[in-house]
C-alpha cells in the first residue's frame, strides 16, 4: 500500500492529532476501537487517492465514515434481542447469525470470530447462563433469550473476577481469543468439572489459544474457583 | 449462505406442518451441523423451521425400566443426568468425549443422530462427492483418505459416521420414535442408518418431513456395565480415529451378555454382532477380548491412508473391554 501512497498524506493518516496520552487517559474520548477505526479509515482513503486522480482528495485527516442510512434488506425480520440486560430493536435477515448480530450490527465487536465452524471457540457467549459458540446459531432463534458478552462481565467499571484474574495471570497473549476463554471459563464456575488442572483443561477444551497460553488460563480459572 | 424462509414452531404438529409442502425445508434444533454446513454451502435448505420452542425436553423413566429422551434434550444435559451416568453410563462417556462443552450445550439428541460425516470432500463444494452431489464421483477414494472408514463402504462413498452418540446407543440397542407425513413410528437404531451402497446420499429411513420426536433406551440386566472408548489425535475437542462402545453383563468372570459398537471406523455406527457372540458365554479375558476384536474386523477394506485403523479398532474395542470388564459393579 506505501507506494501507492500520495506523498501528501502523512504516514501517519489521521492519528497524528491525538497525542498519546490524549488518548490512554481518557477512555471515554479516545479508544482502541476508534483508533482502529480512525486508522482503517486513513488506510482506504490512501489506498483509493491514486484512482480518483485527485491531489487533494485525501489530503484532510481521515475522519470517521460517515453511518450510511439504515437501508431496508430484502428479506430483513425485526426482532428484539435482548443482550446484557437490555432489548435491543434488530431488523436481520434470518441467515445472521447471533455473532455477526453482535459484531456488525449492534456494535459489540468484543465477541470475535476466529474460525466461524464452532472449531475454536472465539465467540463463545452466554445464553440464559449456558456457553454456546454464536457463530453456529442464528439471531432469529434467540428471540426471548437472555444474551451475554464479554461487554456485560463487569459491573459498575469493576472486572468480573475471572476478567481481573486473567489480567493477573496473564492468561493471554495476543488476546484475540480471550473474550471467549473468558466467557467460557465464566460458565464453567457453573457446571460439573473435577477440581484438578487436568479437568479444567478438559472443560475449557473448546477455547484454542494458537499463541499457547493455556497454563496461564487454567491458573487464572483455578483462582477464581479456589477464592469462590 | 444461501437465503432462505424461517418458520418457528412451537408444537410438533406446528412442524410438521411447515415442513410438509416445502420441498428441502430443514429442522434446525442447536444448529451445530446445518448452520455449519448452510456457510459451506453443503446444504442449502429453501426453508429453515426452527423446533427449539418444541416442548420435547424431557428424560423420563419407562414403565419397563428404561429411558425416553426427547428429541431436544441437550447433549450436556443428558450426559449429566444422574440415571445416565449411573445405568447408561457408556451413553454418558460418550457424549462428553464429543464437541467441546459449548458445543454439548447446543447439540441436541436428535440432531446428534443426524450429524453428517466430516469427511473434507464432503464439506467442500470444490470436490466430487456422491453424498452431496449423487453421481459426481468420490474424491475421498483416490484422495487423502486417513480418517476414512474401514467398514461398511462402498465403492461410492467411504465416509465415517461422525457421532459419539450413536455409537453408545447402538451398543445400548436403542430405539427412535419418529413423526411424519406418513405417520408415526418406532425404528430400531440398527435399522435407521443405511450403508451407504450406490446412494450415499440417502444416510438414513427418515422421509422427508419427518421428525424424530425421542429416542428410547430399553432397561439392562442388573449388574451390566459399559464403557465408551474413543482415540483420536488430540486428548480432546476432536472427531473419533476409532471409538468402542461396550455393554456387558457378568456372570463371575463370565460374560453373561456382550453389546458391541465401533465408531469412527464405519460408514454408519457399527453394531458388531460377531464379537457379541464371540464374547458371550466366554471368560473375559485378554485372548478372548482379542479374538472378538479380530472378528469384528474380519471385513476391513483398508485404502492408502487408513491402514493403522484396522489394528486400532482392534485394541480400542480390546481396551474398553478390559475396562468395562474389571470395573467394580
């Protein structure tokens, strides 16, 4: 993408106005999410200067893409889900299903999709209490259901205690899977699983962790249990 | 994903009704196979009717002794039943040795029967495959075939059934009570799944727009014990490379009565009924354990990749055996 790049734009697209600690500082402001948002933003409108032939076409800062109108999709159903104890109004078609309900049409990317077959784990969320992997479930059939994210552990701003004993027990590394670990191991406080580390490797078996952190999730789920 | 209708039923006639004049309506229960197969393009239902909301959830004793299970009974919840674990446990070893706990949480009785092969021809559109596509070839028989089955194929299709489940309750003689267009009946497991033969794409007697509604467990002589037995490349999370279902009952060091099955190795949850008579009557022992495994293998058609499970078979049915037979009853 670089050499394609309109030697205008600063390398560094739309960042540049936020200073750092502009933006670690005050979450509510500036977030992860926004700056990659931000950053995808800048990425696009580098990548398309050379076809629309215009020198000043990307040259203000990326800004955030405008929200294009809720457009009517053939086929589309409303329904209300309710998610982290609030309903939420959706109009989906019946082929979405509950994880890409959750990441790409009520903002609650924090559910990840890894390998979308119910091999990983990635988007395991809770519905009325139970673990299940979202990416194999359509929305529609979770009418009446009480859905939870990762985005609903915590209360109050506090972590829920297997969020904070994974923070301190580094159960991760490049987090990718962790919501799902997380929620998973939630569930499982819950369920028949023998005390040893060698059960809770079983019962936490539907969470791959490709970067390998899993004697530090097992010490993170076995704290929790022993302090519950 | 293709488009398609979505009909949510609340009572088995309610789906009944909806899947009656649609041609290629599907049920969908915890959605673990379909959902799965619909993104890969494998199915490709026009109507889609959802029987979550049907009241068939219920474990319940029998008069006779023994087990009714409703057709959305959640595969945890009835690995996890107390009557379960304590009479069937082959059925509950079974059933967590599948998926991963999420997984268990969604998948339900009778989709678990239902399950389609992982075969990796079968679950791409890019290959030949006479169970998706009648009549376009087998890219499996000349393929990369490892996790292929040794029993029960044809020259048409070598596709493992891929169910823990099934295997358990074909050792535990189970039966499948099923409604539909065509009214209501009761089908021995051992009679509901079809060898593949020249119609692979036909995996069992189900019509379309039937329904299981339950599936039944008959009672076990006192003092029978099982076991579920299941190898496979990693410890957990992973399909069968071969598993033993084994359902015997003692008399001293004799075994009084002997139920045999084998998954992971056949096109269909295979019944062994020439180990259950090399068994009976006989001292349970090492050299007896592997005469019937011998037998029980006698008609292996092993292909390029899939030798080593012809003796695997042999020592998993062996090693089950040895447990269910030392166990303390």
């Amino acid at each position: 993408m670089n050499k394609n790049r309109d030697p205008d734009v600063p390398s560094n697209g739309g960042v540049s106005k936020v200073s750092p600690d502009n933006g670690f500082d005050k979450p509510d402001e500036f977030t992860r999410r926004s700056f990659l948002t931000q950053l995808s933003a800048a990425g696009i409108a580098a990548a398309a200067a050379p076809l629309i032939h215009s020198p000043h076409a990307v040259a203000a800062p990326a800004t955030v893409i405008e929200p294009v109108p809720e457009t009517q999709v053939p086929g589309a159903v409303p329904f209300v889900l309710n998610i982290n104890g609030r309903d939420h109004r959706v109009l989906l078609e019946p082929r979405v299903t509950l994880l890409d309900a959750l990441r790409e049409n009520l903002q609650l990317p924090g559910t990840k999709k890894g390998c979308d077959h119910g091999q990983c784990g990635a988007c395991t969320v809770h519905v009325n209490g139970r673990r299940v992997n979202s990416c194999l479930s359509f929305a529609i059939m979770h009418q009446g259901d009480k859905i939870t994210t990762i985005e609903g552990l915590a209360q109050d701003g506090e972590l829920s205690p297997m969020q904070a004993a994974f923070l301190e027990h580094d159960g991760f590394q490049c987090g990718y899977c962790t919501s799902g670990q997380i929620m998973s191991a939630t569930a499982l406080l819950k369920e028949p699983c023998g005390s040893d580390d060698a059960a809770v490797r079983e019962c936490m078996s539907g969470n791959i962790c490709r970067c390998g952190a899993y004697n530090n999730i097992v010490a993170a789920v076995q704290t929790v249990r022993k302090n519950a | 994903m293709e488009a398609f209708q979505f009909i949510q039923a609340k009572t088995v006639d309610n789906a009944l009704d909806a899947a009656r004049p649609q041609a290629g309506a599907k049920f969908v229960a915890g959605g673990t196979t379909l959902i799965d197969l619909m993104k890969l393009n494998v199915e490709r239902p026009k109507t889609v009717v959802d029987i979550n909301g049907l009241p068939l959830t219920q474990i319940e004793s029998t008069p006779d002794g023994g087990l009714k299970i409703g057709a959305m009974v959640r595969n945890s919840d009835l690995a996890h039943d107390a009557t379960v674990q304590k009479r069937y446990t082959v059925l509950s070893e079974a059933l967590l040795s599948g998926a991963s706990p999420q997984l268990r949480n969604m998948a339900t009785t009778g989709g678990n029967l239902l399950q389609r092969t992982r075969c990796y021809y079968f679950r791409d559109t890019a290959y030949a495959c006479n169970k998706r596509d009648p009549g376009s070839g087998c890219a499996a028989i000349d393929g990369f075939n490892r996790i292929h089955a040794i029993l029960g194929t044809s020259e048409h299709c070598i596709a493992t059934h891929p169910s823990d489940m099934a295997v358990a309750m074909m050792a535990l003689e189970a039966t499948v009570i099923i409604q539909g267009p065509s009214g209501n009946r009761n089908v021995p497991l051992n009679e509901f799944y079809l060898l593949p033969g020249s119609t692979p794409q036909k995996e069992n007697v189900l019509a379309p727009g039937d329904l299981i509604t339950h599936a039944t467990l008959p009672a076990l002589p006192d003092g029978t014990r099982s076991h579920y037995l299941k190898l496979r490349d990693r410890a957990s999370y992973e399909f069968a490379l071969a598993s033993a279902a084994v359902v015997v009952t003692m008399d001293g060091n004799r075994i009084r009565r002997a139920r045999v099955a084998l998954g992971g190795v056949a096109t269909r949850p295979w019944r062994s009924p020439e180990a259950e008579r090399a068994l009976e009557n006989r001292e349970a022992s090492e050299k007896n354990f592997r005469a019937a495994a011998e037998v029980a293998l006698r008609g292996a058609k092993p292909l390029h990749d899939n030798a080593f499970k012809v003796e695997l078979a042999k020592r998993v049915l062996v090693r089950s055996l040895k447990v269910a037979t030392t166990q303390a009853s």
